[in-house]
C-alpha cells in the first residue's frame, strides 16, 4: 500500500496545479454528498460559528483541493524548489520576532493551505533562521506513517508528533531561537486542554500553545494561507494576537480561539467546517 500511494502521489505531483484544484473540488463534493453525518457536522458547525451558507459552502470544495495539494508538495524532492508561488504579508513580523533571539510559535487553523505553510516558511526562513518544527499526530497505519513522517521532514523543516517527547522537541527548538508551528483548532487528547468557547460552543482546546510560550518566554504570531484562484499560488498572511496572552490555562486557551475566530471569519470560505472541533477528547495515556 505503501509503494502504491507513493507511486500515486508522485503522479498527481505532476498536474498542474489548477488540475488539481478542479480534482480536488470534485472530491470535496462527493465527499459531501456521500456522507451525511459528514453534512450535519460541516452545516451545523458553519451555522455556530454564524456564517451564511452561500459564504460556506465554499468550504466543502476546499476540503478536497486542500487534499490534493498534497502530492506535488509531499512528494516533491528536499532540494527541489516549491511547485506553487508563495507570497507572504507580514514577514516583518516573524523577521522582528526572531531578531530577538527569542524563539517564535506560530498558529494557525485548518483554514486555506496551512500544509503549505511549513515548506514555505522552510524555503524563505529556515536557511538563515533556523528550521521550523510542526506538530502533528502520528498516522495509525504504518504504510501511512512512514509516508507522512518522510513528506514533512526536509531542510529547514521538522516534524513533531503529539507526544511527550515531541513536546521536549518543541522546546529544545524554542530554547534554540527556532519556530515551533501548531493548529490550535485541532481536538488534543484527553488530560491535554481545557474546555474553551469556540464560536460560542464549548471546544476541548489545547493548552500546548500558551504553555510553550510561558515556559521559553518565545514570541507568538498567527498565521493563515489563502489559497489563490485559478492555480495561482496562495497569500501566507501573518499578525499579532491582538490580546496578552492569560497565564491562566481555561483564559489563555479562549484568547487563542477568538484569534482563530477572527482569522477563519476572513476567509470562511476556505475553512475545514466538516472538522469535528466539538467532539469529546480521545482517552489517552498522558504523561
């Protein structure tokens, strides 16, 4: 399974990128129309968050053109360049952050092209900055592990799964001036967040974010990529917090949702809605 999806991804890898915009909408689509539960959750979760359908419904495209970026940017070789225009607003941000000498986290939701993000900052950041690290969960397949593991790790890029010892991972990297890079929206495991309104619901939330800055003193930046019309590329966008950040966990992890509120009501139309944000944590063992 492992030499056939690798095989695929290196085939799709070759499409232009419009092509695979266009295949991607398709699957997002079928997807959609597939799977009901699938429609309650990403209707129920748009209505919530107060978004109008005909801005939403954009997101169910988005979903599928999101998956099949994947193969021209996981499968591309470590010192190839990227296969898509990048442009970023706001670098001056991450350029001050850094010129510190302070490490930097950097969040961003499961809006636009955030798999983008790492390789990107990688290609325009890592050589004179550092490399960045991003956490991730690992796969529970094997053949997919190895395939996810492999894609996001290159020059100026690391990865870092959700357990403990990633969590030393993303310190040692802070310590050394580097960045660390998380999406916050994502449900942690049980023990490891806080419940925290999101859109007004309450959302298990992780308190990982605000720990790693209290603990290192790092700087905190938000970050988003919009993803360009007609294969264009996408617009990497980053700012401030807009609020200090509570020490306090249940306060600090609500003033991380309303700045992942406020960047996904920018681009609604590019938002994994079908995310399942409100679900009860996994049970898992926690250090």
């Amino acid at each position: 399974m492992s030499r056939f999806l690798t095989t695929l991804m290196r085939a799709l890898a070759a499409w232009p990128l419009p092509l695979l915009h266009a295949l991607g909408g398709a699957l997002g689509w079928a997807v959609y129309l597939a799977s009901p539960s699938y429609r309650r959750r990403f209707r129920a979760n748009a209505q919530q968050a107060g978004v109008p359908w005909a801005r939403a419904r954009g997101g169910i495209a988005a979903g599928g053109r999101m998956l099949m970026e994947l193969p021209p940017l996981w499968a591309r070789p470590a010192d190839a360049p990227l296969p898509m225009p990048v442009h970023w607003e706001g670098g001056a941000l991450i350029e001050q952050a850094q010129g510190s000498g302070r490490g930097l986290v950097m969040l961003t939701p499961h809006l636009g092209c955030f798999e983008a993000i790492g390789q990107s900052y990688a290609a325009r950041y890592g050589a004179g900055r550092g490399a960045m690290t991003v956490l991730y969960r690992p796969a529970r397949k094997p053949w997919l592990r190895d395939i996810v593991e492999s894609a996001r790790r290159r020059p100026g890029l690391d990865a870092a799964p959700a357990t403990l010892g990633g969590v030393r991972q993303m310190i040692r990297a802070l310590k050394r001036g580097e960045v660390v890079g998380l999406l916050p929206d994502q449900v942690p495991p049980d023990g490891l967040g806080v419940w925290a309104p999101f859109f007004g619901k309450p959302a298990y939330t992780m308190t990982l974010a605000a720990r790693l800055v209290q603990q290192t003193g790092c700087a905190l930046l938000l970050v988003w990529g919009e993803r360009l019309p007609r294969g264009a590329g996408y617009r990497v966008r980053v700012s401030e917090l807009g609020e200090p950040l509570p020490a306090e966990p249940a306060e600090a992890a609500a003033a991380i949702n309303r700045a992942m509120e406020r960047l996904i009501l920018q681009c609604p139309e590019q938002y994994l809605w079908g995310y399942h944000r409100y679900k009860a944590p996994r049970r898992e063992a926690v250090a």
